[in-house]
C-alpha cells in the first residue's frame, strides 16, 4: 500500500499535468501505469474514452461497491506559486481532482494487497468540469456489466478543516445548466450609434435581465443561482460592437426550478432580440442531475460520527454542481465533503488544499468499506 510520501508523489505528479476533459490522456496512462505497478491478480482493468474502470474481485462476494474519482482540470491559469505547479500554462487542477484521483490510487493499492471479500468497483471518470463524463460512461456496457449495487465518492471542502467530514441525506449538489447566449447586430464607428446595432449594450441588458430571474421569478422558498462567468465582445474604444458572446451556469435546487429558469432565460433573449432589432440564440450546454443522497448515506455519516480519525458534522446544500449526479440518480449511494482546509476556495487560481487530508481519507474509507462488508 502506497506510503503517506508515495500518495504526496502521486498528488503533485497529477497537479502538475492538470488536462482538461476527455482530453486526459497522461492522466490515464499514468494511472495506469500505478494500477499495473500493484499487485493484480484480482483486479480487472478496461478503459472507456480516457478513463479507466477497474473491477476488483472479491473472494467470497454478495454485493459490488462503486467508488468514483473524476479526473479533469480547469481552464485556469495556476497562481499559487507552489514548486509542484501545473506545467501546463492556463490549466489547473483547481478543483482537487488531482487530490480525489490520489486518494482513488491509495485505496485501491490497499485492496491490491488485500483482497476483498466483496467486489469493487473503481470508476476514474473523466470530463466532470465539461461536457460530463458521469452519464456517457454509466450508459456503456462495459459499465452497466460491472454496475454496483451502491456508490459513493467525495470532493474536497476547502472551507472545512482537515480531518473533517461532513454530509447529508437527500439533495447535496444543485441542477445545473450550462448557457451561452451569442448576439449578433451591427458595428460601427463610436461617434454615430444610430447607425449601428451595439452589442455591447445588447449584452448589458441580457446579464442585468437575466438576474432578476432569481430575484423576481424562482419562488424565494425555492432556490436558484445563475452565474454569466464570461463575456466577450468589442476591439476597440471607438468601434461599436457587432457581436457578443455570454457564457453562463445556471444552478437550483428543484427542477422545477431549473425548467422555469431556462424558459425565462430563452424569453429574455427573445426580448432583447426585438428590443434591439439584432439575433439572439440561446445554446444549452451540459446539464447535470443534482446530487441526491440516498438512505444508504446512513450507514456512512454513522460510521464517521463514531470514528475518531474524522469530525463529522452535517453538511447543507450547496449550489455546486456534479456529474456524479447521474450515477445517483440510478444507482443509490452518496457524496461527501472531505476537509482541506485552503483559505481560496474551488477554481480558484491560488487554490492549496492541505495534502494531510489524502491519508486521513483513504483510512477513512478503508475502515468504512471494511465495515459494509463484514
Ligand atoms: C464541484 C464543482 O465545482 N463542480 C462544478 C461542475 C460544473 C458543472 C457545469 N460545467 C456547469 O457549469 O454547469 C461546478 O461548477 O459546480
């Protein structure tokens, strides 16, 4: 089983190569590379685009446990200054899937020397950041001929101290859609605006129309969230704007929400295409299924309250999104937070979660995974 410093090389390896989805190529083979270096005579191994299912066979099984790690960076330039920084200029591993594809490595070396009593199944799931790996994967055959009864997996929490743990029963994670909206009108010089069509302003009017959504149109007893992340438009000081183009996500609670959300954002746009005489199209990106606990989240939250390797605490809803959401949604299981106490918080440029939190999780999982197959 990989020491605490062979699980800390196996981190800063990964962080330093963050790929962004189904583009994780060395990932994999470096994964590889790890799994194939443990003793495996009982597990099997299969790729899926560029991630990697690995079936351990148990030796005297009466269920298969799923365990998910996702796999892709962020389009982010790194800042935190750190010697093991990315490589990759403008990619990072700012959402710990460097930590969780570590922590995935480090159980399943623990079960390459022992060997289970029922079967696991190890899911390294690509592309969770975009376009989403989680549904593709869960509809191959490859999958559904390892499926598990029950799955779980974790991301970090770096508002939470290491060493804690928290979770809940029912919704975790939000609905989420990913929009752009691309407006297209007329440019010009900035000295005669009547003559053109400004996209700018255009632009302007859809971000500030758009958030009274939230405000004025999703019940308050309800919840939602949407964020325009990008926005790009213009050359120049004094050329008038042609074109502009917006990127949002859209997060909420039900999905009634989220169906009410998007119709009002397709309206908004119809609106500013006929108030500014110029074309509107709303496109829909990847939209994720919310992360619904199951009652088998249970047994875990009463094994960690009782353990003294971790603080448990219950966790709240979070309008954060994951594509682990769809395996949930056909498979009962759970997600938990995992402490890494970093004062910047997820896809943030200076992002450093604390390394200790790797083996406290593994243990932490260990000792779980022994206890449901007693
Ligand atoms: C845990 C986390 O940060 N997840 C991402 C998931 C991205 C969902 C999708 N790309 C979108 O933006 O809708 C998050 O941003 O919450």
């Amino acid at each position: 089983m990989y020491t605490i410093e062979g699980m800390r090389a196996i981190r800063r390896h990964l962080h330093q190569q963050p790929e962004l989805g189904f583009e994780e190529h060395k990932t994999q083979l470096f994964l590889l590379d790890k799994i194939g270096e443990m003793p495996n005579g009982h597990f099997r191994v299969k790729t899926w685009r560029t991630g990697i299912l690995v079936f351990v066979e148990g030796f005297a099984p009466v269920q298969t446990i799923g365990y998910r790690t996702d796999m892709d960076g962020l389009p982010i330039k790194e800042e935190t200054g750190l010697s093991f920084a990315s490589r990759y200029d403008g990619k990072m591993h700012a959402c710990g899937h460097d930590l969780h594809m570590t922590i995935a490595i480090g159980i399943l070396s623990h079960y390459a020397e022992n060997q289970p009593k029922d079967n696991l199944l190890f899911v390294f799931q690509p592309a969770e950041e975009g376009p989403g790996g989680a549904e593709p994967m869960l509809n191959t055959d490859l999958f559904q001929q390892w499926r598990p009864d029950w799955m779980f997996a974790l991301h970090i929490a770096p508002n939470e101290p290491v060493g804690t743990v928290t979770t809940r029963e029912g919704l975790l994670f939000a609905n989420t859609a990913e929009f752009m909206v691309h407006l297209r009108g007329k440019g010009g010089h900035a000295a005669y605006p009547h003559q053109a069509n400004d996209m700018v302003v255009a632009a302007s009017h859809l971000v500030t129309q758009i958030q009274s959504v939230v405000a004025r149109r999703v019940d308050p007893m309800d919840s939602a969230v949407i964020t325009i992340g990008k926005i790009e438009s213009g050359t120049k000081e004094n050329i008038i704007a042609e074109r502009a183009d917006t990127e949002g996500t859209i997060r909420t609670l039900s999905s009634e929400a989220m169906n009410l959300v998007q119709e009002h954002v397709k309206k908004i746009g119809a609106g500013i295409a006929a108030s500014f005489d110029c074309d509107v199209d709303v496109e829909w990106g990847s939209q994720y299924k919310q992360v619904w606990n199951s009652e088998k989240v249970a047994s875990f939250m009463a094994f960690s309250e009782r353990s003294s390797d971790v603080n448990f605490r219950e966790a709240a809803m979070a309008m954060t999104g994951e594509d682990f959401g769809f395996f949930l949604e056909k498979i009962p299981g759970f997600m938990f937070w995992l402490g890494v106490d970093s004062d910047k918080g997820l896809h943030d440029p200076k992002l450093n979660p604390d390394e200790a939190a790797i083996p406290i999780a593994v243990d932490h999982i260990i000792r779980y995974l022994a206890d449901e197959m007693k």
